[in-house]
C-alpha cells in the first residue's frame, strides 16, 4: 500500500497524523484548536489532494471553512484604507507640548508656530494630535468693512478704552492704539481716570513723532470732546468714528482686546494699575508684537519673524508659562 503513494503523500500523512497527536495530548479534557493548528490543517489541505482522509480531529468541512474565512481576512486587510501617512513621533510629541503648554492655542496657532521652526504641517494634522474639546469657539461674522480696511490697512489705526477689575473691585481702564497693516500694538498705558488731558496725553505719545498713519478710527465714547477731536487733527489725522452702537466698524480694537482677555486679563488678578501694566508689557512687548503668530499675517508676528530650520527647539516661558516663544538654539 505504501508502495504505491509518492514520499510526498507519505510525509503529509505523518505530518497530520503527529499534529493531531499532539492536540490529543494537550493538558485539557477537551483539547481547543488554536490559530496555529488551523494554518496548518488549511496549508495541509492546500498541497495535499488526499488530506480528508487523515484528518480525524476536526471535519473536513471546518477545515475549508477555515480556508474560506482566511481568505476573506486576507482581503479585508489588503483592501483597508490606509489614509495618510504617520508623521514622525518627535513631531507628535512637539505638537501635544505645545498644546499642553499653550491650552489656550488653537491648531491654526501651534501650525504658525512650528512654521517659524521649519516644520511643514497641515491644521488637520496638528488637531488630530491636540487634546479633543468639546467647546469651539465661533467664527467671527465677516465685516462689511472688510474691502475697504485692506484697501487702506498701512494708514489706518485704531485706538480704544477696555475696563479691567482690580483685586479690590476698582475699575482700570486701558487705553490701547494698534495699526492694522500688521495688527502691531504700538501703543498702551492704563489709569484709574482716563480724563480728557490724559487721552490726548497719550494721542501726543503715539502719534507726535510718527507721521505715517492717515486715519484714526474711534468710537463715539463721551471721552471724546471737541477739543480731544481738534488734537487727533493736529496731528495730521482724518478723524473717523463709528456709528452709534456699531463696534464692529472698529474690528481691530475690538479685537485686541478680546485676544487680550482670552490670552492674558482673564489669567491674572490685579492689584492695581502699575501690576496690570506690567502684566501687559510683558505680554504685549515680549510676546503679542515680536512671537505672536496670526492667520491674517499668513501665520506670521505683528514684528516678523524669520523662519529657523536648523537648531534645537527650546522653549522661553512668557507670563510664567501662560505662553510660550518657540525658537531653534544653535
């Protein structure tokens, strides 16, 4: 009998034989078949025509079934989507530290930031790698302003008054002018009493030595008198105030004093004027005008920055931790 099969038959039946042996003697009542003893068994039935025939362990028909069930894995794992691919893990980790250093730091912001550092990477990216929240802010509603303020940015400036509480419930007030070419603040100071001398004090500090800007937009606050109006004209200034209840007409000055409150009032409790004004040099001289990234800018700074490449990445802490300033160290 043997006489008459080829090695190859003989050999097959020994290996199908000893392998279900050996899931015979397996130390349990009622031996499992595992993944391994069903590759075997299907790789048996794949090279061998007369396989059914010593197969005790388990029927024929589970064994095929097992063949086909492989084959639809197969194609399920060949045919995956396979989506974009992984960004190097440094990278990751970069992202989620900045995130975790910056909560406030939206994805467009950590993108800008690992800009200036060299690194090319899509929103998308960034946000999938950042710490999932539930709230999202708004889009802010376009301006019908908008064509105009581009058409007419470099000569432009804006200037407003923002309420901050003190740690004893008094009112400060703080004064701030800021050119929309570059979103710069180029002017700040802060009071108890933001008299009518003391405005035109500051018109005098901003604009007295500087003659490049042509418009001055304001609101219709009662702090605006006649003679505080003759002042911004002799300066060399086109005098240009809002409509009534119409802020958004101001759009830059409302919104530094949003990024203000969001990034840096809202953290910090005062004590007094000369506290908060140290708070907001600070803030402003050391981080929003030469590291701040903005979408407008092209995810640039209000003061450029040059985009680093080679050096390691340190970090400089900015309102002790609140920010951070990103730069390549040779």
């Amino acid at each position: 009998m043997l006489l008459c099969r080829s090695n190859q038959d003989v050999i097959l039946e020994n290996i199908t034989l000893r392998h279900q042996l050996n899931i015979q003697q397996r130390n349990t009542k009622r031996p499992r078949i595992k993944y391994t003893d069903r590759i075997i068994f299907v790789w048996i039935s794949y090279i061998w025509k007369k396989w059914r025939s010593s197969i005790v362990v388990v029927k024929p028909d589970t064994v095929v079934g097992w063949h086909r069930k492989g084959f639809k894995l197969y194609w399920k794992w060949k045919c995956r989507k396979r989506g974009r691919p992984n960004i190097n893990w440094k990278l990751i980790k970069l992202i989620r530290k900045m995130n975790k250093e910056n909560q406030l730091w939206s994805a467009q912001r950590i993108q800008g930031e690992l800009a200036k550092l060299g690194i090319s990477v899509c929103t998308n990216t960034v946000k999938k790698y950042m710490k999932k929240t539930t709230n999202e802010s708004d889009n802010l509603k376009r301006q019908n302003w908008i064509p105009f303020l581009r058409n007419h940015s470099k000569d432009i400036v804006g200037i407003d008054f923002c309420t901050v509480p003190t740690l004893s419930f008094r009112q400060l007030y703080v004064f701030i002018a800021i050119a929309h070419h570059r979103s710069k603040i180029i002017h700040f100071n802060v009071t108890y009493h933001p008299t009518e001398e003391w405005t035109i004090q500051q018109l005098r500090q901003t604009f007295f030595y500087d003659h490049k800007f042509k418009y001055l937009f304001r609101d219709n606050d009662k702090i605006y008198s006649h003679k505080l109006k003759a002042a911004i004209k002799s300066f060399g200034l086109e005098d240009t105030s809002t409509a009534i209840k119409s802020p958004w007409q101001n759009p830059y000055a409302e919104r530094i004093f949003l990024t203000l409150r969001h990034e840096c009032l809202d953290h910090v409790i005062f004590f007094n004027a000369k506290h908060l004004y140290k708070i907001l040099d600070e803030f402003i001289n050391d981080y929003y005008n030469p590291a701040r990234t903005h979408m407008s800018l092209n995810k640039d700074s209000p003061i450029s920055r040059n985009v680093q490449i080679e050096g390691k990445i340190v970090s400089q802490p900015i309102l002790g931790g609140l920010h951070h300033i990103y730069k390549r160290a040779a």
